[in-house]
C-alpha cells in the first residue's frame, strides 16, 4: 500500500492519532523566520521534488562537517567493524561505532548539522510543519566489482508520504566513477508511476517509461549541499568505479507523525543546551 497513492489515506488514518502534537508542529513553523531565499527552495522542494541548498549554508559550518567526517574516514576499518547494518556492501556506516546505546548526542557534529537554522526553515516551510528528524547517517561509498544492488537500482523511499533527505558532498563528486546522487525530477518520476510488484528497477525498466535526458545527475564539488523528496523522485546512487570513494551526510525528516512502526527509543539524546525546537525536530 505505501507503494501507492493509498498511502496519503493510511496517512491521513495516522494523523489522528497525533492531531495535538501535528497541531503544535504547524503552530511553530509559523513562528519561524523563514527568508524570501529559504522560502523559495521549499517551493522547489514541493514542485520539482529537489532543491539545491548549497549558498543557504554557512562555509565555516561546511568545512566544519567536512573536517569532522575526514577523521571518521581516517578510522574506517573500526568503523567497519562496528557498523549496526551491513546489508549494503558498497557503503561503509562512519557514525555507528561512537553511537552510545544507538544514540548520538544532540551536540555531535553531525546531528547539529542537520539542526541548523537554514535546513530546518525550508523543510518546515515545505512542509507546512516542524519535520521528524528520523536519522543522520555518514557513509562511504566504494567499488566493489559486484552486480548493482539496493539503492544501486532505481527506487522511491516508501517509509512515509514525504521523505526529506538533506545531502552535502564532504568529497568531489564530479565523475561518473564517483557514484554521483542521481535521480529524475518529480515530473519524470510521475511518467513513471507506481508498479507495484517490486520497489527497486534496472534501468531499462526506467528508461522504457522515461527519457533518459530527464535525468539529473548531481555532479558536484566537496561541500555541496541539496535537498531531495525521495518519495517523489526515483533516484539511485553509490555507483562506484574502481579506485573511487564517495564520501556524503545524510539527514533524513520525515511528516509527523511517522508511519513506519514506531522506534522503541530516538536515535537521538538531549543535553542540557537542546532547545525546545529541537527537541521537537529530534522528537524527544
């Protein structure tokens, strides 16, 4: 059912149960200042399904995360081997090793990333609402001379109505060999449809209902920044070439409230600095 349009009614159910806290959600992003440049990527984000955010975000801030992820990627073997899923061959997970029980603080480096100002007034402004800020997630890509697999292929995330991922490149991305983020736009994604009986597609299967000119690869330098609704935009990636890595942040809001079952605890604690709107985006 999440893999169709019915999925906006098993929402609607859900909401009903929350309706105090969805109520509350709305009332603080009306309370948020939101800029005319802010404003403008999430009406990109609601029409075209994507949004380029890299002049939104401060460089010192970039070149912070940047910085913190180069010395997770110098411990990489022991983040390998204490990675929680490792069901994605191709991807090494930098973060889960200094999670304490399954948790990051809410002063990491990389959960205030996805804290900022910047990134929670558009998403809100898209949204309509303060998000759920499910996860961050820093993961290295690379070659593994296997068949594509998993979000290799072509897919739409289904865990919810709207899935927003924020991404910024903490390494060039300007070859093909470099596995670029690549996806089709909303209205590509549309032409599309919704099969039904499987949730990841080999290309020809995708270039069979769409122009393959309707793609956007998202070649781009270290530092850059953007935004994707991945239940809008059929979209794959980590495609590696021999020699290539791919370093990229991910942080992953979600609509309250979330359809998915619920977690048993937040991957996320506060600290006594967290504030009110974040412990709300956190969920905590």
């Amino acid at each position: 059912m999440n893999r169709s349009p019915l999925r906006w009614a098993v929402k609607a159910g859900v909401n009903t149960w929350h309706l105090n806290e969805k109520r509350e959600r709305r009332r603080q992003a009306q309370l948020l200042t939101v800029t005319s440049a802010q404003r403008a990527k999430a009406d990109d984000l609601n029409r075209n399904g994507y949004a380029i955010v890299t002049d939104l975000i401060d460089s010192k801030i970039q070149e912070q995360i940047a910085a913190a992820g180069q010395v997770r990627l110098q411990n990489i073997e022991a983040a390998e081997a204490g990675q929680s899923s490792t069901w994605k061959k191709f991807w090494v997970r930098l973060l889960d090793a200094e999670m304490k029980d399954g948790q990051l603080s809410a002063d990491n480096v990389f959960v205030r990333y996805a804290l900022q100002a910047p990134v929670i007034n558009v998403i809100s402004a898209a949204l309509g609402e303060i998000p759920w800020l499910d996860y961050v997630l820093l993961s290295y890509s690379r070659y593994t001379g296997e068949e594509l697999a998993s979000s290799q292929l072509w897919h739409r995330d289904h865990d919810d109505v709207r899935v927003i991922k924020f991404f910024s490149y903490l390494t060039d991305v300007e070859e093909d060999a470099d596995g670029p983020f690549t996806f089709l736009p909303k209205q590509a994604t549309d032409k599309f449809g919704y099969p039904l009986l499987s949730s990841h597609f080999p290309d020809e299967q995708v270039f069979s209902k769409v122009p393959r000119s309707d793609i956007k690869v998202m070649k781009a330098p270290r530092l850059a920044a953007f935004m994707v609704d991945t239940t809008k935009c059929l979209h794959m990636g980590s495609r590696m070439g021999p020699g290539h890595g791919r370093l990229l942040y991910t942080a992953t809001f979600f609509c309250f409230p979330r359809m998915a079952p619920k977690q048993a605890k937040r991957p996320f604690f506060a600290t006594p600095e967290t504030t009110e709107l974040q412990r709300l985006v956190m969920g905590l």
